[in-house]
C-alpha cells in the first residue's frame, strides 16, 4: 500500500515538475514546445535514476540547447543525446572540486576572516536580494559568502583573496532556458558561482537504523555512550593512519564536576560504545581528546571531544544519518506543514535526515 501510494503521487510530483519546467521555459513555437515537453517525459519514465531535467544553454553558445539530467546514482543506460538533443549528466552526490578547494583553503589559512561588519553587511545584502534571485533563477541551492573568490585557470583554480557572495547552483555554466546569467555583482559584492547543494538524506530509505539501534557502519547522529555518559555522534573526521573518528561534546565523557573552564586532555583512551555499554561487543573505540573551553566573553567557547573508531566495520561508508521520526522533527521546531509533506510523500513514519 505505501509503495502504490509513493509511486502514485511520485508520477504526479514528476508530472507538476516537467510541466513547470517546460512552462518556464521559452520557445520559438509550440511545436518546439511540444518536442522538449515530450523528451522529458520520456526520458524520466524510463529512467528512475533520474531525479530531476531542465533544458539550458551555455553563455558563449546561446544557440545551443543542453538537456540537464540530475542523477540520484550512476545510470549507463542514459544515453548521451536524445531527440537531437544532447544531454549533461551530473549524479546528484558528486562533489565540486572547485568548492572543495576554496573550503580547504579557507579552513587551513586563518588569515582568511571577514571582518564583522562586513559580514553584517554581506547577509543584509543577501536577504534583501534573495528573493528575486530564486524568483529568477532556478537552478540556485544556497546563497553565502566567502573571503575567497575562485577562477577557472585552465585545469586549475586560482583563489584570489576577495570577499564576495556566493552562489551554489546544481551545475555550473549551463543556465536553465529561459533565464539570464546570475549577476557579477551584487550592492557592490563581486558573486562568485560554484556547484554545491543541501538535502535531507536519504528521506525515502525505510533501511535506516534509529539512534538508539546498533549500528554497522556507523551514522551521524546515533546514540553512543561511555560507561558512565551518553551522547550523540556528530560529525566524521578522518584521522591519521588511514583511521576514522568523530566529534562529539567533551560533558559528553565527563560528569558536571570534571569540567572546567579550560580543560583540555590528549590520549584519555575512555572506551566509547554504541549505543549502550550493556554489552562487550558494543564498543566502537576510545576518546582521544576533549577541550572544554568556556567563560571567556571575548572568545567562542569550545565543548568538544574526539573519538577515535578502532572497530574495522564500524566506519562510516557514506553520508547517510540515522533514521529521523515525526516525532523528532516536532519537538527540534519544523512547522507541521514540513514533516506532513514529507511522510506523505515518502509513504512512511520517518525519514533519514
């Protein structure tokens, strides 16, 4: 019955979708129109890993029409042109390597601030022009900003230290059909454009573990605990020696009266388990280190540990959190319109976030 229900109002949430996009779009007739209308449609009933189509044109060959295909996983029976019409294929979890550099590059040089004011400044801009730029682009998935500005220098990027707001799109360099390019700058911002995206995770997998479970491989956000605390898992890091670990919150290890302002302990070797300490097995490796640095109004104040994962098959393997419940979502503040939408679509009672 779940599965009739989200195949049902999933034909429908495709059927909306190609006819917005075709909608949105101008063409010379309606015969073109048609064709466009009718390449989607085929191609989307045919192959489920495509997640989402629009048509396009790159800025220097505006007379070139592209059909973008968004990709939920590897798909070779996609071909690489339809109906005259040649298609770009980008899988949905691919990472931009333009923006992965320009955020290891910011995170490894602290020379690279913003000053407060203009940070300030850069998101009152940002709110005052969102919304006309999602009312004008489609293809926009977060707007930021960043102390770096990056250029394409032929197989390279060039980082130039400049402060400018960012815009994330689906893909870069081809503009949906219809639309102009984004701007060069706005309120005198320089904008610089890069591939990147946020998603829930996996909201229709019924496979994944809750918090509480025992889980292999591990996820962001399970239950762990020492023999004397519990925790969540935050966020994974990767270690030396080819090792996994994760960051969790130092009172996550210690009672109420072992922290204090400035504490900050390396090789505590705590064991760590999960979810519980009730079995043996349920260990997953020790904690490594924890700063506990707080009270100090002139500075941020830092409650975090580092668990170093010491069991082969407990090391994460994707992304993926665990398994999120109504219930959850409704206690953390999501309005009552979000989770509905969400569970009916999926046709199940939770959700992996």
């Amino acid at each position: 019955m779940k599965k009739f229900m989200y195949n049902e109002i999933h034909d429908k949430w495709k059927e909306q979708e190609i006819k917005t996009l075709i909608d949105n779009a101008h063409f010379n007739c309606d015969e073109e129109k048609l064709k466009r209308k009718r390449t989607i449609e085929g191609l989307m009933s045919k192959h489920v890993n495509i997640k989402q189509m629009y048509f396009g044109y790159r800025e220097k060959a505006k007379s070139d029409t592209i059909l973008v295909a968004i990709l939920s996983k590897d798909d070779e029976t996609i071909p690489n042109s339809y109906n005259d019409f040649n298609i770009y294929q980008r899988k949905e979890s691919d990472i931009s390597k333009e923006a992965e550099n320009v955020m290891l590059t910011v995170a490894s040089n602290k020379s690279y601030n913003i000053p407060k004011s203009i940070k300030n400044a850069l998101k009152d801009t940002i709110a005052q022009n969102l919304e006309t730029l999602l009312k004008d682009h489609s293809n926009i998935t977060i707007v930021s900003f960043c102390p770096i500005k990056s250029s394409r220098m032929g197989k390279h990027w060039k980082h130039q230290q400049k402060i400018c707001i960012v815009i994330y799109c689906r893909v870069k360099g081809i503009i949906p059909a219809g639309e102009h390019p984004f701007p060069k700058e706005i309120n005198g911002f320089p904008v610089d454009v890069r591939e990147g995206y946020a998603f829930f995770t996996s909201i229709h997998n019924d496979n994944l573990p809750r918090s509480s479970d025992v889980q292999t491989p591990l996820r962001l956000g399970a239950e762990i605990s020492t023999v004397d605390q519990s925790g969540t898992l935050g966020m994974f890091v990767d270690l030396d020696n080819n090792d996994k670990g994760f960051i969790t919150c130092a009172h996550f290890a210690y009672e109420k009266e072992e922290l204090r302002p400035n504490l900050s302990i390396n090789n505590e070797n705590i064991p760590v388990f999960q979810p519980k300490c009730d079995r043996p097995e349920n260990r997953i490796g020790y904690l490594e280190k924890a700063i506990f640095h707080c009270n100090n109004r002139f500075e941020t104040s830092v409650d975090a540990a580092l668990v170093r994962i010491t069991i082969a098959n407990k090391k994460p393997v994707d992304g993926y959190m665990m398994k999120c419940e109504k219930e959850i979502l409704r206690f953390i503040g999501f309005p009552k319109s979000f989770y509905t939408n969400i569970f009916t679509v999926a046709g199940a009672d939770t959700l992996g976030m």
